[in-house]
C-alpha cells in the first residue's frame, strides 16, 4: 500500500517498486521472512521486486546501516529487515526511505519514516509454560505460537508514515490469515526457476546434514513451522535477488 502511495504519486514508477530487506545470517529464519515480506507486498502492488542482503551477523549497528544504504543506493524504495540494531532504520530515516522494523516500534528516532514492526508477544508461551508445571505436563519443544495464540502481534501503525487506510487492511488480513484463509506461502503465488512447485522436502528433523526429510506442501501452500517451531522455508523464489555471496 506504501508503494501504491508513492507510485501515484509519481515518486518513481511502477517498474520501478523495489524493496530492499537487511538480513542478519542466510538460515531458513531470515529466507521465510524476507520471502513472506515479499509476497505480502506482491499481492497489492504485483510489479514489486525485492533485494536481500546479509550482514552474517546477528547484530552490528554499523553493518546494517551499510546494508541498508547499499540497498537504497541500489534504488530500494521501502526497507525490511531481519536484523536488530537501529542501524537499517536510521538509515532510513536520513535518506527518506519508508522502513518496516523488526521485533519493536523504531518511531521514536524514526517518526517519518517507520510504519509498523512485526513483534513477538512471549505471555501466551510463559503462560502454557507455568501451566505445564502446575499440571505435571511435559512442556512440548516444539510449541509454536501464532496469530491466533496472541505470540505475532503488530506495533502500534504510525500513521505519519504509513498509507491510508493501512490499519484497516491489516485487520482484514490478520483475520484472513487466522480463519486459514490466507496463507502466506500459497504455492500459486510464487514459482522457483519459473515453475510453481506441489512438492516440498524440508529438513525438519534436522542431522549434520541437513537432510530433507519432510514433505511441507499441503494442501496448496508451504506449511511453514507446522513440523516443528523453528522455521524451514528455504526456498529462493523469483522475484528475489541476493547481493551476497553468503547466501
């Protein structure tokens, strides 16, 4: 919606919507978010493209603030990351670039350029936790937590910078999504190699190496962190370029 915005506005045009996403290390956790970050944006603005780059670190302010500006230079228009330093949004924040941050509101030091971030809510999984112990249950190592759980919540929109009627886009979606409407890795909605593909083998029971050993794809879409909690959609999809040899 953000970059429909700016389209119409004729702050660059359509062929040129490109993101750009600062990742931290190239695991299966850093692939699923850009890819669903991607393939969120695709389905309302369709000629979108999305650059990732990795800083093989977990955190190093100076690093994603360098990834983020190589991908502004590189003439990304809106910001994502994988990465947990203020370095991506301030540096989103000097060159005006609209920036989606990552497990916390950044609108204090970014005000005109922050729009929402993604943010775990840990109370549910503390919750089944002292639930555990109190009944004698075992506590499971896979619980996943979800939208319907209360464990992925949004920050607070900021309005300044977001798109009209954002708010209420993301309240339909969320519902979408927690009905089983929506899936974000529907298999339609993206190819690899130009080819949609029906069948996937993830390494879930994950051994030294990495054999696949799990079929993901259900029912029409890539069912992600269903086998176990920690992620594993390893799928480079087109419409995605990777700037860094690591990945």
């Amino acid at each position: 919606m953000k970059l429909n915005e700016m389209i119409e506005a004729g702050q660059f045009t359509a062929e040129e919507a490109k993101m750009g996403y600062v990742g931290a290390f190239t695991y299966a956790e850093v692939v699923s978010g850009y890819t669903s970050c991607y393939l969120g944006a695709q389905s309302g603005c369709h000629p979108v493209t999305l650059a990732a780059t990795s800083t093989a670190t977990s955190y190093d302010e100076t690093a994603e603030k360098e990834g983020a500006n190589k991908l502004i230079a590189g003439g990304a228009k809106l910001i994502s990351q994988h990465a947990d330093s203020m370095g991506a949004p301030t540096a989103c924040e000097t060159a005006g670039v609209p920036n989606v941050s990552y497990n916390g509101s950044t609108v204090a030091a970014c005000p005109n350029t922050f729009i929402v971030s993604s943010r775990i809510n840990w109370a549910p999984y503390y919750e089944y936790v002292v639930n555990c112990v109190r009944s004698g249950e075992a506590i499971a190592a896979d619980w996943t937590g979800t939208i319907a759980t209360g464990s992925v919540v949004l920050t607070d929109i900021n309005e300044q910078a977001a798109a009209a009627g954002t708010a209420d886009k993301v309240a339909e979606v969320k519902a979408d999504i927690e009905s089983g409407k929506l899936h974000v890795f529907d298999v339609s909605t993206f190819t690899v190699g130009g080819k949609n593909i029906d069948s996937y083998m993830a390494d879930v029971d994950t051994d030294p190496a990495y054999t696949p050993d799990t079929e993901v794809v259900e029912n029409g879409f890539f069912n992600e962190s269903a086998k176990r909690s920690a992620p594993y959609f390893d799928l480079q999809i087109d419409g995605i370029t990777l700037l860094d040899t690591a990945f």
